[in-house]
C-alpha cells in the first residue's frame, strides 16, 4: 500500500481553493479502493509498461493504470516528476501531446516532503478531428522516507467550478476534467536501486468524442511512463 495520505490542515491551498482542495483529498480515498482492487484487467504490455483498465461503475468512465519496475532509485524518480510538473520543455521529452504547462499558485514546503499547487495543462488532441483538451487542476503530494526506502504519492483533479470559472479556457480548446491524475513511486529494493511507479488515469475529455478515442487519449498518457521510464534509467546509470 502506498505511503497514506493526510491532508494538512494548514496549507495554504486549502484556504485558498477549500472546496477544491476538499475534492482532491475525496479523491485521495479513491485511489486507495483502486489500489486495493481486484477487478483490473490486463490490457497489454508494452516497453517495460504493464497497462490495466477498470470499469468505473458509478460513472460509466474507464480508469486506466499503468504499472512499470524502474532500475534507478526512488529518489531519482520523485526529483523528475517534480522537476517535470513545472517546467514545460523537461516535461515534453517524456510527454508529446502536452502542448502548455502554467503553476499559477504554488504552495510548496521549504522541505521538499510535499508540495501544492493550482495549476494548467493544455493537450494535444491525438486525432485532427478533435480539439485540444484545456485542464486547470489542483495537485498535492507527499513523500515519506524510512532509511533508503520512499514512497511518494502526488494526485491532481480539476478545481470545482466556483475557483474554475476564474481561468479562461484556452483558445481553440475545450475544458476537459481530471477526476483523477495519481503517481506513486515506492522503493522496491534500495540495495539494487529499483523502484515501482503507477499511475492512474480517469479524465472526461468533454464534448461529444467516440469511446474508443476517450480511451487512447488515456493510454497514450498512460504510455508515457514507459519515456519517463527510460530517461530516468539513463540519466541514472550516467551517475
């Protein structure tokens, strides 16, 4: 089970967007019911990258998971999703369709154990028919560190309306919604260095779109694990 989640009563995103941090630590509990699920089923594995699908029975959506063994330590894990959940050109060498990155209000603790923020993604739509996704979304994480061992888990969803109807949506895009945007990077073995990340998927795109494309858009984003996957191995092996 992943490092549990405790929201924190004095972060600033909280008072700042109160529904919208409430929302996000309803959806902390979610995630956990899909860690602990039996229902997921195995879809392929491609590069390295196990991908998994599960029914949404509430909402008739598909949440998709993927699942990837990294060797490089945690550590390194955690410093690139940081590091890529600001900075635009870093993150598009493991990530193609993002086409725009902004934080607009980061709450991040001097320590570095976690951090907030309020922030905007813009998607390159994978089919010339369909119109780039606009998503504006609030995101926390945590890491907690036992010796050589970590767990580090961040999860976004887009803000409830009240704090979304202060952003724009983007020209020439459609606002989608992030029900869920998780990662969690857990240590496998520190004295080989290897490391376990998931993440897990349930976005609604918006507007009418095929099923079938409402579903690779998920997998194309779940796919991207196997990129950062890569990277991360390289760079680490380079040390």
């Amino acid at each position: 089970m992943f490092a549990s989640y405790e929201p924190r009563s004095d972060s600033p995103a909280r008072s700042n967007y109160r529904k919208s941090f409430d929302k996000l630590c309803k959806s902390m509990d979610t995630v956990k019911q899909y860690e602990t699920s039996d229902k997921w089923q195995h879809e392929s594995t491609n590069n390295g990258v196990d991908i998994y699908t599960l029914g949404n029975s509430e909402n008739g959506r598909i949440v998709v998971r993927g699942v990837a063994h990294v060797h490089a330590s945690a550590q390194a894990m955690v410093e690139k999703l940081l590091q890529d959940g600001t900075d635009l050109t870093v993150r598009k060498e493991w990530d193609p369709q993002i086409a725009s990155l902004t934080v607009y209000d980061d709450f991040s603790a001097s320590e570095k154990k976690y951090f907030a923020c309020v922030g905007r993604t813009q998607f390159s739509a994978p089919v010339p028919f369909v119109s780039d996704r606009d998503f504006v979304f609030i995101r926390d994480a945590q890491m907690k560190v036992d010796g050589d061992k970590i767990e580090f888990f961040i999860n976004g969803v887009s803000l409830e309306q009240e704090d979304l109807e202060k952003f724009e949506t983007q020209s020439g895009a459609v606002r989608g919604h992030i029900f869920i945007a998780a990662w969690i990077v857990r240590t496998i073995n520190e004295n080989e260095c290897t490391c376990e990340i998931i993440t897990d998927i349930d976005v609604n795109v918006s507007e009418w779109v095929p099923e079938w494309i409402q579903k690779r858009i998920a997998m194309d984003n779940v796919s991207c694990l196997a990129n950062i996957k890569k990277i991360v191995e390289k760079n680490y092996i380079k040390q």
